[in-house]
C-alpha cells in the first residue's frame, strides 16, 4: 500500500514536471509586421504564423502584431535596439528598410546587418498603375499630368519606387505619404483620393481582378512577366550610366521581398534555429499549398545566410552610386 500510494506521488510529480516543461517549450513566438492590417506583408506574416511553428523546437504558437510606421522604418528601428532578440521576436520588414541608412542617413540611424536575417519569402516585380477613372492612360499622361500617389513611408519600396519613377521620367505627380500600407493606399484609390501607386504585384494585377480596374504604366524589378513586356520598365529609361546603376539598385529591393530578421544581438544559435525553421517550412508542402492560395506574391524564397550577403552586397555599393540613387529617390 506504502508503495503503491508512493508510486501514485511519483507519476503525478513527473506529470506535473512533464507539463510545466511543455508549457515552458511552448512559449509564444511573436512576429512583429511593420505594416497595418490587410496588405501584401501583413498577410505574409500571417502566412508564415500559421506554419512556422511546426519547424521551430517546442512548436511554439506564433502570433502576429502589426507595428506600423514608415513604411516598416519604425519597426526596424525597434529591432535595431530595444527588442527581446532570444528568438520570441521576429520582424516582418520591407526590403527597402535594408537600404534606408543609405538612402535616407538624416533620419535613418541603424546597421542593418546587426539583425539576424532569416529568409525572404519571393521576387516579385512591381508596377506603377493608375485607376482608369483617373483619366491617366498612356506614360505621356504619367509624365505630363499633375495628379496623387500614395506610399506610406520615405524608405518604404511604396515611396522609392514612386520617386524613382517621378524623377528618372521627369514626371510631375505628387506622392502622399503616410499610409499605414498597400491596403490604406488602395482603399484611397478606391475614394478617388489618390490616382494610384507604384508597388503592385502581378498577382495583385492578375489574381485579384486589379487590371480591369487600373491602368499599368511602368514596372520595376527584373522578372520577366510577358503579359507586360511592353511596359517600360523604369531603370531602362535612365542613359546617364551613373544613375542607371543607380536605378538598378533601387529596382534590386524587388529581389529580395518580404523579409524576415531577428533584432539585433540574437545569438548565433538563435539564428541558425530559426533559419533551420524557415528554410524546412519554406520547402512544405502544406505551407506551399497554402501560399498559393495567396493573391499577393509567389513564393521564390532566399535563404537567410544568402539574404544576409545580399544585403552586404548592396551596403557597400559605391559611394558615387549611392549619392546617385539618392538624388532619385528624393
């Protein structure tokens, strides 16, 4: 009986230290998306929440948080200082934040490379459309006509892209900023406050029925969408050599879109961790499937060690390239 009742002790002991360690392993996982609710990276994250947890130790829930502010600037600015960087933050930035202390130093203060860069979930191409009640038709009408494009911030891909096309075609459109992200700008197209942006997809264009509603007028990146061929795309339209690198840089962001880091200071464990979890979901079956149930991006994924030299690459581009690419995006 002593033993018995001894033995019942014991097992309810290991139960409740088994459960207490579960709990433990378990711990949540936030990802932190520097965009609102509703737009292309907001969604992405949440793409990533609903399967990421299955490839990290403990299987941990993942939640989403939208932190947004300049166009993703605010959040990794966060990132950069300030954030847990033991794995239970993850940031879902835009590219152009890897490019923002060189595009922007008077009010962009970090290294980029302190973070721990994870994976980037496509290459996508971007265009320039207008609504076609805008009376905006042909790329005379771009250039010449004075009209509205939302972004949300300066560094945002939303606000680089729309400058890069104002300046490199010498057109006359004004950009408003301060959307929380893609989804805030559309809702403006939609009141007819804005005449359009420079940042959809082809699938926004294709997937969602866009097309019949807008007008395409340029296009940025280097994939080859034959559907839109004819559409100039925007760096070709640059002679000077000096700011056709220039352009090229910009337009590079597109290589490498919705990317994810850990702040900055993670261990190395940290990111080999999480690296490991993002490359074995990135190659599921069930997360691919689910991806492809998305409008917003295909899924062309960069491995986080890949990612993190790319982004080496870029910030030590040349000097005069960079001043240049400045002047564009002004």
């Amino acid at each position: 009986m002593f033993f018995r009742r001894l033995l019942s002790i014991a097992t309810i002991g290991m139960l409740a230290l088994a459960l207490s360690g579960s709990a433990h392993a378990a711990d949540p996982v936030t990802i932190q998306v520097g965009y609102g609710a509703g737009g292309s990276y907001d969604m992405a994250s949440r793409l990533v929440a609903r399967h990421l947890g299955r490839f990290l130790p403990g299987n941990p829930e993942i939640i989403v948080q939208n932190v947004p502010g300049g166009g993703s600037i605010k959040l990794a600015q966060l990132l950069a200082g300030g954030l847990a960087a033991d794995g239970s933050i993850v940031g879902g930035i835009g590219p152009g934040a890897a490019l923002a202390p060189l595009l922007d130093p008077d009010n962009v203060d970090y290294d980029p490379l302190s973070f721990g860069w994870l994976a980037s979930l496509g290459a996508v191409e971007s265009f320039c459309a207008v609504s076609k009640t805008s009376g905006i038709e042909t790329l005379g009408d771009f250039t010449s006509k004075e009209f509205l494009i939302g972004a949300s911030g300066k560094s945002s891909t939303t606000y680089l892209f729309a400058a890069l096309a104002r300046n490199a075609l010498g057109a006359r459109f004004r950009i408003v900023t301060g959307f929380d992200g893609v989804a805030d700008i559309e809702l403006a197209i939609e009141r007819g406050e804005i005449a359009g942006h420079c940042t959809f997809s082809y699938k926004d264009l294709v997937g969602r029925g866009l097309r019949d509603r807008l007008n395409v007028i340029a296009r940025f990146g280097r994939a080859d969408v034959k559907e839109y061929n004819s559409v100039p795309r925007v760096s070709e339209a640059v002679t000077d050599p000096l700011q056709r690198n220039a352009a090229d840089l910009i337009e590079s962001l597109r290589d490498y879109d919705f990317p994810f880091v850990l702040p900055a200071g993670a261990s190395a464990q940290t990111i080999a961790d999480m690296r490991k979890g993002f490359e074995a979901m990135m190659k599921d079956p069930d997360f691919l499937a689910d991806a492809r149930k998305t409008d917003e991006f295909n899924v062309d994924p960069t491995a986080g060690d890949k990612l993190e030299l790319i982004v080496a690459a870029r910030l030590k581009s040349d000097p005069t390239v960079i001043a240049a690419a400045r002047d564009l995006v002004r």
